[in-house]
C-alpha cells in the first residue's frame, strides 16, 4: 500500500486517495445525507464538489473489486500475478504530475 500511496501523491495529487475508500464512502453517505435535507449555498457547493471527486473513485474501486473476483474464478491463485504486473506496467507510461 505505500507504492499505491506514493503513486497516488505524485501522479495523481488531486484525486481522492484509493487507500482510504472507507472514509471516501463514509463522506458520499454524508453528502447524500446533507444534500436529500436540502442544504443550500456554500455547503451545498462544497457537497456537490466532493460527489463529484469521490463518486468515480468508488464506482472504479467497485469494478475492480468485481474484476478481481472474476479473475480468481477464472484463473484461480494466478490472478495475483495480474496487480504488480499492471503496475509495473503502468509505471514505464506514466509521468510525474506538476
């Protein structure tokens, strides 16, 4: 997890951290919450503003969750090959944020 932390600080700074999808679905709830009450101005900017960060990240944490388990039932123990090779991968094409 600290390689998918580092790579999320330096090349992906401003997206919602994908180590923390707890406390990023916690937040969602609450925004749901506080905007189905009716919040206005500022607040209700700040909620909208949030949902919008931190909604893809869960449903794109989702997929992969489903992913993951289709693998492990199509190809068992050997889709735990699949991550560090993707990263890996994905490390040559992908440059520093600035």
């Amino acid at each position: 997890m600290a390689v998918q932390n580092a790579m999320q600080r330096i090349h992906l700074g401003s997206a919602p951290p994908s180590t923390l999808m707890t406390g990023n679905t916690t937040q969602v709830m609450i925004d749901l919450a506080d905007l189905l009450q009716g919040i206005r101005g500022d607040a209700r900017t700040a909620a909208l503003q949030r949902l919008r960060k931190m909604v893809p990240a869960i449903v794109i944490f989702a997929v992969g969750c489903g992913l993951g388990a289709l693998a492990y039932f199509a190809i068992g123990m050997w889709c735990f090959v699949v991550p560090p090779v993707v990263a890996a991968l994905s490390g040559l094409y992908v440059k520093p944020a600035e």
